[in-house]
C-alpha cells in the first residue's frame, strides 16, 4: 500500500505559525536570567525507536511541502524551517513526554538539516541578532522594551530526531558535560584568522564561564587536554586541539527513530561515521523556551 504524505488536503488547510521568536526574549546575558538557566540544567538523553516508519516519513516530507525557509551553507548543508511549531502540535503528547514543559513555549524554534559533512563543536542557542532585532532602529528598545512583560522567555531544551543517514553505516553524536549560557556560538579553540559574519567564534577556552551538572568548572580545566581514546573512536574528524578542556558527557548513535533531547547551551559535535563515512544525514531540530519567573 502506497501512503501519501502531507496531502493537497493537509497542506491547504495547514496553519503558517509565527516565527517571531526574539520579541519573548529575555536577556540571557543578565546575571539573574542567567543563574535562573544554569538552575535549570538537565542530563542529555536519548530515546530508542520512538517514532514509527510512518512517522519520521511524514516528518521528512513536511520539510518539504509546509516549511517557509530555506538557507544553504558553503559546505552544502541545507536548512529547511518555518512552522516549527506544526509538527510539534501533531506530536504534541510524544514531544510532551520527551521534554515536559516543552508544549508552554509560545513559538518554536528549529530546522530540518540537510547535510554532507558532520557538524563541529557548537552550542543550539539563538542567534544573537535574533534578539537584538526587536530592539527597534534606535537601537533604543522602541519596538519592544526590555521591561516589556512579553520577554521572560529563554532558550531551553531542544530535541533532535534523526531522520536517515546513507550509507547507513555507524555514526555518533557527543553531548559534553561543558555548557555555556550564551548566544548560539562557535567553539574552536586554538584556530587562527577564523572569521564567520552571522556569529561568534571563540578560538581560545582559558576565560570561558562553562558549567556542567555540578556547578561552575574551575578555570584550570579549560585546557585539559580532552580524552584522547574517546577522540580516536568517535570525534577524530574533529581538530584534537579544539576539544580542549571538554568531558564526555554522553555519546549517542545516530539512528532514525531515537530522538535525543539535550540543553541548547551544551556543547556537542558529530563524526562522519566510525567504520567508514556516511554521504549525507537528515535530521530534525527543535527549540523550545522556558518562562523565567
């Protein structure tokens, strides 16, 4: 029996969501909104077979038949987004039990991700730009005030389904123990004339402020040599150098099905399969928010 995803039906009567996700911000750089988020810190997870066949190829056809947006990397990776918030609500009770709260966010953030190379060291937080922009064109907060009572909103937990991977070979993802409360960013310590417009790239570790599930990392392990077995095995298309003052928090395989839930400022990079490479991944990302109060 040939099933027919996303049809003519569904896609006419589908709702486009807003997007605008900055104007519920608050200021993650504030110390009290900061400690509130490190207070809220959770263990990476993941789940096994949590999805149908079914399910995951109506969420890989949604990407695109109901998406709005479509941004392509140098490298080749395409993002897909918009509407975020339509698949959420089909799984509204799955995606609850995954990450309970997550159905109060008042907007979802996310993309499909559709890519050839594996990802490096980075953090799912949000642009900076993304919060900036509703300061208004004085840079005076006239559109949206600070004090505004709207923004008590901060990044959270995000989830991630894996959608496919071919060649269908072995591939992990690493969650570290390390999480740092900022601005979506970039981690390459030790790298030189490394410039990107759209975000910050950090090339040296020694003053960063992490936090793992303990509290506060004292200064001196950010250049701790990272462990150089689990490297070998699954981050070694990672620059050794840059895994500088990291820990392991858990490691998970990368399979269809088994989505993964984790908090947006943890660190985390992929590897482009342990036996021999994968050609090209698709997965699903999705950002929830949490009211501070």
């Amino acid at each position: 029996m040939t099933i027919e995803y996303n049809t003519p039906e569904e896609i006419s009567s589908h709702k486009n969501y807003s997007q605008n996700y900055g104007k519920y911000l608050a200021d993650i750089e504030e110390e009290s909104v900061k400690q509130n988020i490190i207070e809220h810190f959770k263990p990476s997870i993941c789940y096994d077979e949590y999805f149908t066949d079914e399910e995951i190829e109506w969420m890989q056809a949604f990407a695109f038949s109901r998406c709005s947006r479509l941004r392509i990397n140098p490298n080749g990776t395409f993002f897909v987004s918009g509407n975020m918030q339509g698949i959420v609500e089909k799984f509204r009770d799955r995606f609850e039990s995954l990450a309970p709260g997550c159905s109060n966010s008042p907007v979802v953030k996310g993309n499909y991700f559709i890519t050839p190379e594996q990802y490096g060291l980075h953090n799912d937080s949000i642009h900076k730009k993304d919060w900036t922009v509703t300061f208004g064109e004085d840079g005076g907060w006239s559109k949206l005030p600070k004090t505004h009572p709207d923004r008590k909103w901060v990044p959270w937990r995000n989830i991630i389904v894996p959608l496919m991977v071919s060649p269908d070979v072995p591939s992990t993802i690493t969650f570290m123990d390390q999480r740092h409360v900022s601005w979506f960013t970039v981690y390459n310590h030790g790298a030189e004339n490394v410039v990107a417009a759209d975000y910050p790239i950090i090339t040296n570790y020694s003053e960063i402020e992490f936090h793992t599930l303990d509290g506060a990392q004292p200064i001196a392990q950010n250049t701790v040599p990272y462990d150089k077995t689990h490297w070998n095995t699954h981050l070694n298309y990672t620059p050794y150098e840059r895994l500088t003052g990291l820990t392991q928090e858990h490691t998970f395989h990368w399979k269809p099905k088994c989505p993964m839930v984790f908090d947006c400022y943890q660190l985390h990079a992929t590897n482009q399969g342990m036996q021999k490479p994968w050609k090209i991944k698709m997965g699903l990302l999705l950002c929830f928010f949490r009211e501070v109060k």
